[in-house]
C-alpha cells in the first residue's frame, strides 16, 4: 500500500457503475488506486428479497452500512437483524451472506479495507458474468471463496 496525500473526491456523475452478482446496481465512489490502497467503497441497490449466497473474504475488512431497507446478515454462526442506521464491521475469513429482508428496494453503504476488492463489481460487468461458473471464476482472483 502507499500513501495517498490528497482528498479522493468523488462528485455526483463521476461514480462508475457495476452490478452486484445477485443482479443489484453498484455505484463505486472510490478505489484502491486512488486511495494508495487504503480502502475501496461502493453503494449497493438490492431488491427485496434479493441478496448474494454464503461467502468468505480472504483478503480484506468488510463495513456494510444500512442506508435504506432492511437486512438479515449471517456471519459465521451469527443472525443479525439490521434496520436503517446499522453497521456491521466484518474481519477477513468469517463466511458470511445479507438479504435484503425489507418490502423496499434497499442500499447498503460498503467498504474494504485495503481496496481492491471494489474491482470485483467492475469485473462482473466488464466480462458480463451471467452465470454462477462466470462469477466464481472471477470471485477466485478477488480471494472470495464461495460457501
């Protein structure tokens, strides 16, 4: 990682949009290049119901942070409700999944840290990863391990 002496600033229309595997829209405000490394973060839009399947990071520190909607998280062995205003810190290497458990289209605020993982959303769309094979594959070079 190097440093970064500057404000990373990103203004409404500069953001880059991606898609979450589940089929959400991303919008990504920051990435590791541009942070030295330090973190990557994104917005994620989730229909009801809708969420990814159980999951493990390898490489980095996961924040979510509910901005609208309702969402169950599992992490390992834990069920956590969470409601508009909820953070969930999660360290590398604790299996985890959400769903959007609300009525309402929901958003969740996500940061790494260290970035890079941002990358993975960008993938997806830049391959046009329609199936779970094309997915895992990705998933696999980003250090995410599925189950």
């Amino acid at each position: 990682m190097t440093a970064f002496s500057k404000a990373v600033v990103s203004l409404p229309g500069s953001e880059r949009i991606a898609r979450h595997p589940h089929g959400g829209r991303v919008i990504i405000y920051s990435l590791a290049e541009e942070t030295g490394g330090a973190l990557g973060m994104w917005e994620t839009f989730s229909a009801p119901g809708t969420g990814p399947t159980r999951h493990t990071h390898t490489r980095e520190t996961e924040v979510f942070r509910v901005i609208v909607g309702t969402y169950r998280f599992w992490c390992g062995d834990e069920q956590i409700d969470a409601p508009v205003g909820t953070t969930i810190v999660l360290p590398p290497n604790i299996p985890h999944q959400w769903r959007n458990v609300g009525d309402v289209p929901g958003r969740m605020m996500g940061i790494v840290i260290p970035g890079g993982f941002e990358r993975f959303f960008m993938e997806l769309e830049r391959l046009g990863a329609d199936t779970p094979e094309k997915i895992i594959a990705i998933q696999e070079g980003f250090g995410l391990i599925e189950g």
